[in-house]
C-alpha cells in the first residue's frame, strides 16, 4: 500500500478532519517515551488471569504454533501486570488526563523469554475528556490504529473533546499506542534522515531504461541498510507479531474482549486479529479498509491501488476545472492536467526554491488524492507557480528538516512489514512488465508506487510470512476444542463488525471493502459513503457516517448489512490569500 507523500505517517487520515482544527502540534521526530511514573490505578476493572486452556492454543489458524503460545504466553502475564499509567513524555504534547505507560512484548513470539522491546501507549479513562457525561456506563477500553504501517497512534486520546467523539470518550477509555518499529516504540531505521531527506529529486513520468537500472540499484542499497541497521530484528517486523502486540496490548488492560478502531492498514490487521481471537472480540471498526484476499497482499494490492489514484486524480482535475474562475488552470479536466505538466516540466529543468524537483512535486500532490480538504491549497499553489510565484509551491512540497527523522522511521516500518508479510516478485521484469502495462492507463502514480515497494524484490529476509486468510476463522479464543480453525460459515461466533468506506477511496479502494464483509460473513456490517473519495471517513467528515459509528459503538447495532450515507460537501474554491493555507497546512498526513 502507498505511503503518505512525505513518506511519513503520523496522525491517521480516520480523524484528518477533526485534528485538522484541534489536534496538537506533533513533535518533530518520534522520540523515546519516559519512564512512567507513580502508577494510577487503572480504569478497568479487574479481571482473572488469561485462560491457559485450549481456546487459545497453538492450532490458530495462519501462525506459527510457537508464536502462537508465545503470544498466549505473553498475554497472560500482561493481564496479571496491569499497565501503570503515568505523566506522558512532553513530546506527546497530549492533553492533560492522558497517562501514558510502555507495554513489553517479547521482539520474537517464539521466544517469549527472549528478548523484550516496549511500545508507548497512551491512555484518557472514560468521561476524562468531557463533562456531564461522567456517569455514563463505561464499555471498557477502545483501542485505535491509524495504519501505515508506520504511523503512531498515541495522538487518538485527544480527540476526547471534539463534538463527534464525545458520547464514545464518555463510554470508553480512549486508547493509542505507536506499534512495534515506530516513534519510541523499538525504533526501526533503514538509512539517515538526512539521505532520506535529500532533494530535490528528479523522478521521470516515463522511465528509461537506464533510470530503471538505477532504481533497482537503489532498491537494493535500501534492503541492505534495513538489514544492516536492525540486524535480525528485521524479520519480526511484521503483520502477525502487530496482530499479537494487539493481543497483548488487550490483556494489559485489562480487558477480555477488544474493543478496536483500525484505519487504513489498521483495518487489515484488526481483520486478521479477528480471524485469530474471534472468542476476543467485542466490537471492531474497519475504516476505509484494505482488501483482505491474500492473493492481494502485497503486490497485488499495490496495483490496484495506483489504478484507483488514476481515478481520483481525475476528481480533484475535475474539481479543479469547474473552479476554473477562480484557479486559471483550466475548464477540462484535461485542460488542467496541462497546466501540471506545465508546472512539472518547470520543475523537472529547474527545481522551485532548489528542493522542489518533480519528485517532491508527485509527493506533494499525490496528497490530493487522499484528502480533498487539501484541494484548494493545491490548486492555488499551481495557479500561483504559473503565475510567477513559486513560494506557495515550495512551501507545500519542500522537504521539512525538523521531520526527517520521523518520516524515514515510517518509511522503513511500511517498508519492512509490507516486504516481511509475503512473498513478492524477485524478478524486475515481472515488475516492469506489470507497471509499464498498468501506466498506460494509470501513469499519475504507478511508477512512484513502483520505486517505493521495490527493496521488497530484495528483501533480505528469506523466510517471509504467508498471508493469513482472513475469514477463516480460528478455535482460538472461541471455546471451542478439537481441530483447527472454525469454518467460515459458522463464523467462530464473531460478534458483529462495522466496516466504513468512500466509494471512490483510492488509497484503500472500494472493492477491498466488499471483500472483507464477504469474508467476515454476516457478522460485518458496511456503511458507504456513496460518490466520495476521501481517505478516512470516521471522525468528522460524514455526520451521517459518524452516527452510524456512533451507534455501533454505544449500543452493538450495526443498523443492517448495507447502509449508506450521500457524500460529505466538496470544499469551496479558495485563493492563496491566506485564508485557508493554515487549515490545510496541518492536516495529519495520510496513512496507509
């Protein structure tokens, strides 16, 4: 899956909307949390030991049995060492009544003796974050992953107050953490920020041979500093030990059944959560949700996905042609992609400001296709260049120094899991022949997606994991005993799931929603946003989509198998004058 622009992620594109106005400031590059402090008692109440009997053995369906007792293992000791909540690092720059804590878990589930990593974990308890809603009945602890993988969640407690979260904060204790390799928790590195960092890049619309070789050389230089710079931790950077953190992270508070809000790739691995611990769910969220099929991941989730940005380049070129009034840049679709090839020849010649080269320039606009909150800004900016001015441009699209750091941390965790999580092709010109059939037709972001996913033809890690087929239920967990993993029919008892998704989403396009409600069987329910595309519905974008959420959460209805909600309104044209640049400038970066 496609990264953020910047290639980095922080914020999920779930909550964009709302954090766009409230959220903090994040800190300039992930850090190393503190040492909690004096422990607050916890917001749970107590529970008895995980049970040690067979509904949570080895046979589960897709692990490798000893990482499967390991990760049994592990979660038992959690629930008996409850986490103890402490002052969160100032670096968090979270709000006051969010405690945070570190969780250890064992870096290799097949030894859960071995070595240990901690990831920061931020917690507001129930009604922390509101008033007069504190008596209301608390349903335990929700936990949220913005996706990536490579972006930290630990920001999701300050959404408490915001009007669309505050009867769900009043219910649950809000609950985010930064996963394995990211921010603080066991950082993963694959090359200095500052190389990371480098512009300006020159990337070509039709690569030459030549470029391609020189691609391929670079694709492998960046698999061998991911292997030299983590050593054999590298191979435990996967879906499967995300999927048993969670696990984990579930026991440590205390709580017997999830409670789980996954965005983006969050919602793949909360599906494959739920296909290993169905007997452990309570009440799982799949924003914008990628398609499950393991024949899909990666490779093939890859290309599909540049298909689906071809298409909402077309959005925001067509929105942007109906505003030709104000923008200039065209009164066709057709006519405004002119006007980019425009600017990007400028670029390609002579980079704006010395940074911005055609790559920065793909990065920066590639984030149209994710959020159309970001549509004017861009299309100014392009008006502004054309118009003689570049600063506008180099604002939106020049490298930012003080992120270096936490956006090379993220490319390498999306980087490693995506490459750890199967099996991809080793040879270029599988590679080649694919994209340069798929650019025909899609050329706006197929190569880019190309070039980011490369080191996984070189990955250094041989032996890799296989896809776990979501859906096919495990006995883990469900009380049941005897062989194996539960048929899908019967669907191991799954309680009902919510899945939410832009019909026109291209990061994580329509069809892999669909697919995840087939597999997941009656238990999921879909709510579309029929005609949108913005990445991210939950949390201030879609009233419609946010009471369904809402609803689903506070009371287990799900309202049906298929709901849907008219699209959220296209934002207004506005100039560069300032009105809407500082808005747009803090959205949370995508996540995938």
């Amino acid at each position: 899956m496609r990264t953020p622009p910047a290639r980095y992620g922080a914020a999920a594109a779930v909550l964009a909307l709302a954090l766009c106005t409230h959220a903090p400031a994040r800190a300039a590059a992930p850090t190393r949390s503190a040492t909690p402090v004096a422990p607050t008692p916890s917001a749970s109440p107590a529970v008895p030991a995980e049970s040690t009997d067979s509904t949570d053995s080895a046979a589960s369906a897709g692990q490798d049995p000893a990482a499967a007792a390991g990760a049994e293992l592990a979660a038992r000791r959690a629930a008996a060492r409850p986490l103890a909540f402490g002052p969160c690092p100032t670096d968090e720059q979270l709000p006051d009544g969010v405690g945070c804590a570190r969780l250890r878990v064992p870096l290799d589930y097949t030894r859960p003796d071995g070595p240990q990593i901690s990831l920061t974990v931020s917690r507001l308890p129930a009604g922390g974050g509101t008033t007069g809603h504190k008596t209301a009945h608390r349903q335990g602890a929700l936990v949220f992953n913005p996706g990536g993988p490579g972006a930290s969640g630990t920001f999701f407690p300050a959404v408490a107050g915001l009007p669309e979260w505050r009867r769900i904060s009043a219910a649950y204790d809000l609950v985010g953490y930064a996963p394995r390799g990211v921010g603080g928790s066991a950082p993963l590195s694959c090359r200095s920020p500052a190389e990371h960092a480098r512009a300006p890049r020159q990337d070509p619309a039709a690569p030459s041979a030549a470029y391609k070789r020189e691609r391929v050389a670079l694709a492998r230089a960046y698999a061998r500093g991911c292997a030299e710079r983590a050593g054999t931790a590298l191979a435990h950077y996967t879906t499967l030990d995300n999927v048993r953190d969670l696990h984990v992270l579930r026991a440590a508070l205390g709580e017997r059944r999830l409670n789980f809000l996954g965005a983006s790739y969050g919602t793949y691995f909360g599906a494959v959560y739920a296909t290993l611990y169905p007997g452990h769910v309570r009440r799982l969220v799949f924003d914008s949700a990628v398609n499950p099929d393991p024949r899909h991941i990666w490779y093939r989730n890859n290309l599909d996905q540049s298909a689906a940005f071809e298409r909402r380049w077309y959005d925001f070129r067509a929105w942007t042609a109906r505003h030709h009034a104000t923008y200039g840049l065209g009164a066709t679709p057709a006519a405004v992609r002119a006007s980019w090839e425009r600017v990007r020849e400028v670029v390609a010649r002579r980079p704006a400001g010395g940074l911005v080269g055609t790559g920065e320039l793909q990065a920066a606009y590639l984030k149209a296709a994710y959020y159309d909150e970001v549509w004017p800004q861009r299309a100014a900016a392009l008006a502004a260049f054309l118009a003689g001015d570049p600063e506008p441009l180099v604002e939106l699209a020049a490298p930012d120094p003080e992120r270096a750091a936490e956006e090379e941390n993220a490319t390498a965790v999306y980087t490693a899991v995506l490459c750890n999580d199967a099996s991809w092709p080793a040879d270029f010109a599988v590679w080649d022949r694919d994209h340069t059939e798929l650019a025909r037709r899609a050329p706006f972001e197929t190569w880019p997606n190309a070039w980011l996913n490369l080191p996984c033809a070189y990955w250094p890690v041989t032996d890799r994991q296989q896809p776990v087929d979501v859906g096919a239920f495990s006995a883990a967990g469900t009380g049941a005993t005897g062989a194996g993993a539960e048929t899908g029919a019967d669907r191991a008892g799954l309680p009902p799931v919510l899945i939410v998704a832009a019909e026109r989403d291209a990061a994580t396009p329509y069809a892999g929603a669909l697919e995840l409600q087939r597999r997941l069987g009656p238990a999921a329910a879909l709510v579309t946003e029929v005609g949108a595309g913005a990445h991210g519905v939950v949390g201030g974008r879609n009233a419609c989509v946010d009471r369904h959420v809402e609803r689903y959460l506070l009371t287990g209805d799900t309202a049906g198998p298929r709901s849907e909600c008219a699209p959220h309104p296209e934002p207004a044209p506005v100039s560069l004058d300032g009105r809407a640049a500082a808005t747009v400038r803090s959205l949370p970066p995508p996540a995938v």
